[in-house]
C-alpha cells in the first residue's frame, strides 16, 4: 500500500485511475493542475506521483521540473505521445517511468509497484537515529535529546562510524584503519576521543548510557535500555 497522487486534468480519466489504484489498496490524493499538485507535494509528501503531461495550467516538463525542485517522489508521466525523444527527454529531466495514454489499469499498476520497488530499496536517508541522539552525516551536525552536540571533526566522524554500527561491536583496530585511516598505532589516542565524545554524550565509562565498552574487543554504541 503506497500514497500515489493524480495529477489529470481529465475528470474522466482522473476518476478512472483512482478507481484503478484504490482496487490495488492505494491511498489515491489526486489534484486537476500542476500548482495543486506542487502543493500537495510539499504539503501531503506521496509515495509516488501519476502525472498527466498534458495539463491546463503549466506545461508537462514544466510540472516535472517544478515538482524535481522539491521533491524526490517517484514520478510517473503519462504521456498522450507516444514520441520517442520526448519520452527520453523527460526521463533526463527526472521522470522515473512514463505511460502512452490510453494505458491500462494493469500496466499502470504495474509500472507503479516498480517505482515503488526501486525507491523503497534506495538508500537510507544519511540521518541516524539511535534513541535520543541523532546524527546528520551529509550536515555533519549531531543532537542528543533535541540539543546540538558540539564535536571536533575527529569525534563526529568517530560517532557517525558507531551510530552506522548501532548495536555492534566495533574493534579499535577497525576505528584505527577506518576513522583514523591508520594501519597501525597505539589505542591510546582512540581511548582519548572515546572519553572525550563519552563526556559530550553526559555519561562516563563506568555509567554508560550509549557508548558501551567491551572490554578486551572493542566498543559499541547502542540505545539506552
Ligand atoms: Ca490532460
């Protein structure tokens, strides 16, 4: 079950593509122009997007590319076309998958569970959650309980390598030739930003609440219980 927005301008054939993916247990939101689609995109985020090329206020790549502006949603043309180099340019230009009009009901649905697909196995947003801390790796800013953290660069890389680890067990030879690029060295320095990133966590090695220490193997970052 996914959220799809229909963006058709045609009553007729809008009602038919609702009726269409509701059948397939789809949550339909659906708009007749591309402003009320571009603003049901940022206001309502769907799971995907069906949309009509061919619509009365702005021009079908015009829409694309509007909707491109904010979103990443999964966006499906329809196109009443069936034109090589147009298809091909707004496949360039963002689209995900296109239908020739007139389609029907299964090969929209299935072209729709394949954008679906691809999207749901893209890759994790870079934002890690690990109970009340949370770290932003393209930001580069981390948070623990709603308040920022503020970490050296050697500590946050230190936190992002253990939060994408959450609930694992990472050596220090593993931080050492991974976080500190090393291939070899004493642990001391890594103990070092261990304690110090510890500190800024508000906890301590002997009370820890996220950075747990296992003694002899390493060290492993994992949610309060
Ligand atoms: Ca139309």
């Amino acid at each position: 079950m996914a959220t799809v927005l229909v963006v058709e301008d045609d009553e007729f054939v809008r009602s038919a593509i609702i009726r269409e993916l509701a059948g397939r247990r789809h949550v339909v939101r659906s708009a007749g122009c591309a402003l009320d689609a571009l603003r049901e995109i940022s206001q309502h985020p769907p799971d995907a997007v069906v949309l009509d090329l061919g619509l009365p206020d702005l021009d079908g790549s015009e829409a694309l590319k509007m909707v491109r502006g904010i979103s990443d949603v999964p966006v499906i043309v329809a196109t009443a076309r069936d034109d090589e180099a147009e298809i091909v340019r707004l496949l360039q230009a963002g689209a995900d998958d296109y239908l020739v009009k007139p389609f029907s009901g299964d090969h929209l649905g299935a072209r729709l569970e394949a954008v679906l697909r691809r999207a749901r196995s893209a890759p994790p947003p870079q934002v890690l959650r690990v109970g009340g801390l949370l770290v932003d790796v393209n930001r580069r800013e981390a948070a623990l309980d709603g308040g920022p953290l503020t970490l050296t660069r050697r500590e946050f890389d230190l936190l992002a390598y253990l939060a994408v680890r959450a609930d694992r067990v990472v050596t220090r030879k593993e931080l050492r030739t991974e976080v500190w690029h090393q291939s070899y060295g004493d642990d001391q320095t890594i103990d070092v930003h261990l304690s110090w990133l510890r500190r800024k966590l508000g906890e301590s090695a002997s009370n820890p609440r996220y950075l747990h220490t296992v003694r002899g193997v390493g060290v492993m970052l994992s949610a309060p219980r």
